[in-house]
C-alpha cells in the first residue's frame, strides 16, 4: 500500500492509521502536526487525564522504525512539547501528566504503540 507513494504521502498515510489506532483505544486527538520552531509532534492526544505527544514511524520493517528515532529527534519532539504548553497553558491544569508515546508502523507487521517510550517530564517541565 505505501510502496508507491511519495515520503511525504506515507507519513501522511502512517500518521491517519495511528489516528485510528489511538482512537480505537479511547484516545482523542487534539492536534494533527504540531509544528514550531523547536520542532514537530505528529499527533498530540488526550487519554484518562493525560496529554500525550506521539511519534509515528513507518519503516519497512518494525526494527528500522524503532532505531530511527535519533537522540536529537528525541529531543525536538520534546522541545516541541514544551512549546505546545507554553502556548496552551490551560491544558496543564487539565492534563496534569504528561508522556510521549511512538506508533511504529511497518510492511511486515500489524502497527505497534509503544506507552511512555521515553522518560522526559523534567524536560518538558523545564519550559515553564
């Protein structure tokens, strides 16, 4: 299904199937392409009192996704976030936790959501 679409095209494609997956799961999306000068989350979700970033590669295979996040990215994703609340403050009252997750998404297997991928809430806490 993504081989003969552009790079563009398949993280658009990827990033509507780990909608639906988060959905699936109770998830609600609140934000689709979060973009800032730090950097970019691709979807930002609520779920049971907590605001979450999530991160969603597609690889050929499942191991390709996973190792593709690069400390740096991590760390825009992150720098990202603290951007997203500082421009919606309200939202920490009503989301006291916060979390990234990543969905992995690979032509041989079935979508992959990983809960709290990384530990970062000092990070993103920083920005206030």
């Amino acid at each position: 299904m993504f081989l003969q679409l552009t790079t563009d095209q398949q993280g658009r494609l990827a990033e509507e199937q780990a909608k639906q997956l988060l959905e699936s799961k109770g998830y609600k999306i609140i934000v689709q392409r979060y973009k800032c000068k730090a950097g970019e989350i691709d979807l930002i979700a609520t779920f049971e009192g907590t605001l979450i970033a999530v991160e969603v590669k597609y690889r050929r295979t499942y191991n390709d996704a996973a190792e593709s996040i690069s400390l740096r990215q991590r760390k825009r994703i992150v720098e990202a976030l603290g951007c997203f609340l500082a421009e919606h403050q309200h939202l920490r009252l009503e989301y006291p936790f916060l979390r990234i997750d990543v969905v992995l998404l690979c032509q041989t297997s079935n979508p992959t959501h990983v809960i709290n991928a990384w530990q970062s809430q000092d990070d993103i806490y920083e920005f206030y």
